[in-house]
C-alpha cells in the first residue's frame, strides 16, 4: 500500500512537473505570438513609397517585390505594396497613383502594362507633377513623363531569346520556334510584343539558314499557364523543335508538357526567369536554358533610383538591367554569382 | 544542548513544513492564475484594440458620408442650413481625424502606412470639397462639378483603402488569433491539468501530515495511558521524521518515562533498604529482647551466684581434704556449670564451649539420676568451631531429662550428636523419653514467649525455656527453620539445630 502511494505521489509530482514546464512553454508561445508582429519599418522611415504590382505570382513579380523590400529595409523606407487587380478591388494601377499622389507619398513604384493607356499615363504625370518621384519598370516605352525607367530592353530581350532558341536547336536540323506569349501580353500593336518580335527577329536573321517561320502563341489562362498550349503546338505542329516561353510558370507548364508527350530530346524549351524548380529542370536537360530579366535587381534599383531621385543625385532616366542567359553549362558560375 | 536541538529542530519543524507546503501550493496556483490571467489579458486587449480601431474607422466613415451629404446637399439645394452643416460636419470630421492621426505617429506596419494614407486622403477630400462648395459659393457649376467628382472619387479612394485595412487586419488578426487561441487552450488544459494534480497532491500532503503529526500524538497517548497505569517498561514511542516537534516532544516523553522509572526503581530500593533496615533494628530489639528476658530469668535463678561459685569452691577444696573424689568432681562440675552460666548470655560461644559445658551437666544428672539416665555424644571433629548463641544446647538437654526421661520409670539415653552433612552441620539432642504431643511440638516452634512462666515451673535450673532458645538461635543465624522437632510419643523426641555452614559462622571471623 505504502509503495502504492508513493507511486502515485511521485506520478502527481512528474504530471506537475510537466504541466508547469507545459504552461511556461505555452504561456512563452502565446507571448511570442504577441510579439511576433515584427515592424516591417523603424517606426520613423525615411520614405513613403507604394509598390504597384500586377500578377504577383509570377516569379518575375515576386523577385522584384523581394528586391524592393530588401532594398527598403537598407535605405529606411516604408513600402505599401498594392497588387493591383481590378477584379478584386475594383482599382487599377493609375487608381493607386492617383492616391499615392492624393496620400502625399513620396514615390511609386509601377510595374507598368499600357493596358490602360492614357489613364496610367495621365496618372503618373499628374504624380510626377504634385512632386513624386515615379519609377517604372516593365514597358519601357509608356508615354508619360515617369522620372525613371527601370527594367530590361524589350528588343534586347528578344535578341537573347532568340541566341538562346538557336543554342537550344544548334544541330544538323532546321529550326522550327514557337514562341508562347502571356497571356497578359497584348496583340501586335503593343510596343512592347512588337519591340520584342523585332529583338528576336533582328537576331533570327544572322541564323537565317537554319530558322524557319515562327509561331507565335499566346496562353489562354493565366491560372494554367501554357501546358495547354504546348500540348496543342505539339500535336498540332509536331515540326517545332524549340518552344520559347515569356515567364516562369509558362516555361515550367512547357517542360510538363514535352515531358508528358516523351518529346524530351526533340522537343527543347527555351524560358523565361528563374526558379528552383527551372534549374532543376535545367540541370535534368528538360529545359535548355532560360532568360533571367533579374526582378530582384529590378525591384532593387528601382527604390535606389526613387532615393536618387528625391534626393537629386544624377542618374539616367533609364536603367537597363542586364539580362542573363542561364544554361546547363553556366548554371554553377549562376548560382555562385547569385549566392 | 537542548536549547541548540530545538534550535536545529525548528528548520525541520512542522510550522515548517506547513508553511513550505502553503507557499508552494499558493505559488503555484498564483502562477497558473496569473499566466492565464496574463495570457487572457492580452488576448482581450489585442481583441479590445482590433475593435476599437474597426469602431474608430467605422465612426470616421459615418462623419466622412456626414460630410459628403452635406457637401451634396448643399451643391444641390444651395441652402445655408446645409453649408452651416457641411462645416460643422468637415470639423467635427478634422477633430476625429487629427485625434485618430495623433494615435499613429510612427509607422511600423504596412497597415499603419494605409492608415496614414486614409488620413491623408481625408485632408484631401476635405479640400476637395471645400473646393466644390466655393465653386458653388461662385456659381461655377462646371468647376463645383468637377470638384464634387473628384471628391467623390477620393471617397471612393478612403472606403476601399479602409476595407483594405480592415481586411489586413482581419488576416493578421485571424492568424494571430487562431495561434494564440490554439497555444491559450493548451496553456489551459496544461494549467487544469496541473491544478487537479496540486488538489491531489495536497491531499496527499495533508494525509500524509495528518497522519505524521497525529500518529506520534496517539502513541504517545497509549504510553501515557501506560505510564498513568503505573507500567513503565512500555516501549520507547518512536517518531520516524526528522527533528521535528513530535520527535523532541517523543523523546522528551521517553526521557521523562526513564527518568521517572529509575526514581521509582530508587524508592523502591531505598524503601526495601529502609525495610530490611527496619527488620534488622526489629530483629536486635527482639534479640535485646530476649537476652534480657533470659538474663532476667537466669538471674532470678541464681541466688548471688558468686557467693555460690565461691562456696562451691570452697565445696570442692574441702572434699578434696576429706578424700570424697566423687565429690569433689560433681562439685568441680556444678562450679563449672555455674561459672558458664552467670556469664552474659550476648556473648558468642563455640560449640567446643557448649559441648564441655554439656559433659558437666550431664555428669550433673548422672549422679542425680544414677543409672536411669545415660548421655551419649557424637561430635563431628570440624564442628566445634562452630559459633553458636551460649547456653542453647543446655536447655535442650534438660527438656529431654526432665521432660522425657525422669517421666519414664525405666529412664532413658540422652545423644547429643554434631555432624556436618552437605555445608549444613545438624545439631541433635535426641532422647527416648515419653515423647510429646505433635500439638505440643507445634506450640513450641510458634507460640509465643508468654508460655515460657510454664516452662520455669517444670525446674529449669537455667530458667530458660525452648522458646527462648528458638528465638535467639533465628535471630542468630538469621533462619527461621532453625529449628526442627521430631517425636513418638512413648518412644522418642528429637530436637534438631540446622545451622547452614558458611565461613562466618564456622571459625571465621566473628558473628
């Protein structure tokens, strides 16, 4: 009896032992839940910029938000970001720059789409007018009297793609490229296709010989990305070779695809942004290579020119971003660069 | 020594103990209170702040539609009512504002930044309206219009940028409150858990006290019930816990029982002393007693003994000068049993000294009885230096002849025979006289000495009686069955001395 009770005495004492350190434990947890709310600012930034985003999925998008952040918390800036999508708030881009400019900030960020024309324009004059300093990356050929341009050379870009859809098809046979456009991207009249188209052309003429006529897709659904597409052009064009593709999520549902239909090895994808997911494919020889427009480095100089541009320190009006043409052969020296 | 023992005790002392316990009980059910209460109070005041600031933005946009009626109704009905109400409305408006923007002075989150920019987009459609209502005040329809929509549109700006906020605040709100909801529900469940525990455990330590305290207590009551019952060899209480109070009190209690019983065993002791001290002063009473009852009696037999010693001399001198040898021996042994006799009966004799004395009294009754009576003796060699009370044999003698043999016509044989059998030396005068009665041999070894006047009638020439020489020989040698009687009636009495032999009594040191 006695040993009976001493059990369950010492029973009593383990099951407060461990509901005291289980309390501390939780009590610390809910505490730190409290004090979790790490101020995304001092408290006192230096400035008030609102970032301007569309299709912030994208992993385009998600590196140059990643690049304005960083480069907010080094200079002491406050970001408001607003991913701008007219189906969910009902306000567009030049919506937000009208309030940036109404809310007395000191400077936008736009990832800019001419899709809405003069209003965007308008907007970002009127901000510009009242004092703001407005950067804007993207398409670079927006009529407006933004302060400074940040981003990659359309027509640039289309020369590097079109280099690297003849690397990809380089052998004995004639090339046969899609090109796969977002379906984001507007027709033959925007600036921006048609500045690319011209980059790629312009380069697929020193190729001549070997490339032959180009088809040009565009995605359906910006949900499903370009598997549907792909699956087409390969049943429907068995003669292409080398598809291109204009951001990630297109390039990785191209890859899908080729892989399902087993044309891996006849079939080669050329993309467009990078990811883990990319190099890994990259590395695995599913996709030959792929474009890297460096949102990070984007989103990062933009906040550097808005700084420079507030506080009147020379710098051009357009800041080019260098592209970078990532392949299985150059994918360490990448990621070392990178790292 | 005792002062620094309950000095030590005290660090294990019940007051202790009991008072760990409440501090450790009231400690931890504090600490359970107060981290649920902490955690509660928090909670509540994270939720208390989410809805005053949802109650402040919704306030804020009542006085902002407040505004915009009034900005209408005054661009459309042109009515001073209206344009007094659009002020004091834009002010009342200005007030919350300016109290809500002094609540945000620095900007941490990404919500502080949209409420920083509702307020300002506040000022803005201030000013825009105020635009409108002096486009309006100057008839400029064109102007007022355009100011109206644009403040309309900053409105529309204001509401979607407070949903905005809400709805951040509702996700952060939501993640945070799922987290902190989920870890306060295991803060609960640990801290009921560990309160059950704490009753129980209490329960125990309270049993387990009770019991300690009170387990001593009732083994103390039964020994002291043992104690007031006079049994002191009860066993020691034992008290198992530490130097607590129960053990000092135990151990005093069985201090004090031992204590007590070695008093008690000393009275005892000193009362037996004080008894036996009191026999040995009654026994010399009773011993002075008798010798001078004896010395008493022997001197109212003696007619001036010294007279007679010298006359008897005298006797002897002159039997001698007549030739009468006989004569002159029997008065050589009366003179000798007389000088024997008067000496002091307190003395100390060896049985040497008796057994002479005996061989002339019984010359003494040969020539009184002639052939009618014989001695006989049979004395053990080692035995005559036995120590004895004088005159004992004597008188035993002189029973048997007067009581035993001169009753008998035919006469008879006296033997006084001494021997040492097993360190107990048994000293006999045997005769084959008449014999007594076994009621007589009785009365003799217990009555008293009030009988001895009967005894001095039958002619004792030493006037002492058997009872006196019963007496003096226990007293002597401190026995009482000294004594032993055997008799046929008609044929024979025996009167037996038992004397146990040890060193003192047997040519050792003196008695």
């Amino acid at each position: 009896m006695k040993t009976l009770v001493k059990i369950a005495f010492v029973i009593l004492v383990l099951i407060s032992i461990v509901a005291i350190v289980a309390s501390i434990y939780f009590y610390n947890a809910v505490n730190q839940k409290f004090q979790s709310d790490v101020p995304n600012f001092g408290g006192d930034p230096k400035y008030h910029f609102s970032l301007i985003l569309t299709d912030t999925d994208s992993t385009y998008i998600s590196q140059i938000k990643k690049g304005v952040y960083d480069a907010a918390a080094k200079y002491n800036v406050a970001i408001e970001f607003h991913e701008s999508d007219f189906s969910k708030d009902g306000l567009l881009n030049s919506d937000y720059i009208n309030i940036a400019r109404l809310a007395k900030l000191d400077g936008v960020i736009v990832n800019s789409s001419n899709n809405e024309g003069a209003n965007l324009i308008t907007s970002i004059n009127e901000a510009i007018a009242s004092g703001m300093v407005v950067s804007v990356t993207g398409y670079k050929d927006i009529q407006s009297s933004r302060n400074v341009y940040v981003g990659t050379s359309q027509f640039s870009y289309g020369q590097k793609a079109a280099e690297l859809v003849y690397e990809a098809g380089n052998g004995p046979n004639l090339i046969y490229p899609a090109i796969i456009f977002p379906s984001s991207y507007q027709d033959e009249t925007d600036n921006n296709t048609n500045l690319f188209e011209l980059g790629f052309k312009s380069m697929a003429k020193s190729f001549s010989e070997r490339f032959q006529d180009f088809l040009y897709e565009k995605t359906n659904s910006k949900l499903l990305g370009a598997e549907d597409i792909t699956l087409n052009i390969l049943k429907e064009n068995p003669e292409v070779n080398v598809i291109f593709c204009m951001n990630a999520k297109d390039t990785i549902a191209a890859a899908q695809a080729v892989v399902d239909r087993y044309r891996v090895g006849s079939v080669f994808i050329v993309g467009t942004d990078v990811n883990d997911e990319i190099l890994d494919y990259i590395d695995k020889g599913i996709i030959y290579g792929v474009i890297d427009r460096n949102g990070y480095l984007i989103g990062q100089s933009s906040i550097e020119a808005l700084i420079n541009q507030i506080e009147g320190t020379m710098q051009s009006s357009y800041k080019d971003i260098d592209i970078k043409q990532v392949t299985k052969s150059n994918i360490s020296d990448y990621l070392e660069q990178e790292n | 020594m005792k002062i620094i023992k309950l000095g030590k005790s005290f660090l294990n002392s019940i007051r202790k103990k009991l008072v760990i316990v409440f501090l450790v009980t009231t400690l931890l059910t504090s600490m359970v209170s107060v981290l649920i209460l902490s955690s509660s109070i928090k909670f509540i005041s994270q939720i208390e702040s989410m809805f005053n600031e949802n109650v402040s933005l919704g306030y804020f946009i009542q006085a902002l539609e407040e505004v915009d009626s009034n900005v209408s109704l005054y661009l459309t009905n042109d009515d001073s009512d209206a344009l007094m109400a659009f002020y004091i409305s834009k002010d009342y408006l200005e007030l919350m504002t300016d109290d809500m923007a002094a609540e945000k002075t620095q900007l941490f989150f990404e919500e502080d930044l949209l409420f920083k920019d509702i307020i300002t987009l506040e000022d803005a459609y201030l000013v825009k309206a105020q635009e409108a209502v002096e486009a309006k005040q100057n008839r400029d329809a064109e102007i007022y219009i355009s100011k109206y929509e644009q403040a309309n549109e900053v409105i529309l700006y204001i509401k979607n940028y407070i949903n905005k906020l809400n709805l951040k605040r509702f996700d952060n709100n939501t993640g945070q409150y799922l987290i902190i909801s989920g870890n306060i529900n295991n803060l609960i469940t640990a801290n009921i858990i560990l309160i059950i525990a704490i009753v129980f455990l209490n329960v125990f330590v309270v049993f387990f006290i009770t019991y300690s305290m009170t387990n001593p207590i009732i083994k103390l009551a039964h020994s002291a019930e043992e104690i007031s019952k006079g049994n002191f060899s009860a066993e020691d209480v034992v008290v198992t816990s530490n130097d607590d109070e129960l053990k000092v009190m135990a151990d005093a209690f069985n201090a004090m029982k031992h204590s007590i019983k070695e008093y008690i065993e000393e009275l005892y002791d000193k009362a037996e002393t004080e008894s036996k001290l009191m026999d040995e002063q009654m026994r010399n009473l009773k011993m002075q007693s008798l010798l001078n009852n004896a010395e008493l009696k022997s001197l109212q037999s003696q007619i001036n003994p010294h007279f007679l010693f010298n006359t008897l001399n005298a006797g002897v001198q002159l039997a001698i000068m007549e030739g009468a040898d006989r004569t002159s021996e029997f008065m050589e042994d009366v003179a000798m049993i007389f000088r024997y006799n008067v000496q002091s009966l307190d003395r100390v004799v060896t049985l040497r000294e008796e057994i002479e004395v005996l061989k002339s009294y019984s010359n003494l009754f040969k020539v009184r009885y002639g052939d009618r009576m014989s001695f006989e003796f049979d004395i053990a060699d080692d035995c005559l230096e036995l120590k004895m009370p004088p005159l004992v044999i004597q008188p035993l003698v002189e029973n048997a002849a007067i009581h035993g043999i001169d009753q008998k016509e035919s006469g008879g044989t006296i033997k006084v025979k001494v021997e040492k059998i097993d360190n107990i030396i048994y000293l006999s005068v045997e005769d084959d006289g008449i014999g007594m009665d076994s009621e007589v041999i009785k009365g003799i070894l217990n009555e008293d000495l009030i009988n001895e006047k009967t005894e001095k009638k039958s002619g004792h020439t030493t006037g002492i009686g058997t009872h006196n020489v019963i007496h003096r020989l226990r007293l002597f040698y401190q026995n009482e069955d000294v004594m032993r009687i055997e008799s046929i009636k008609g044929k024979m009495t025996r009167f037996t001395i038992v004397i146990p032999v040890n060193e003192d009594i047997l040519g050792g040191k003196d008695v």
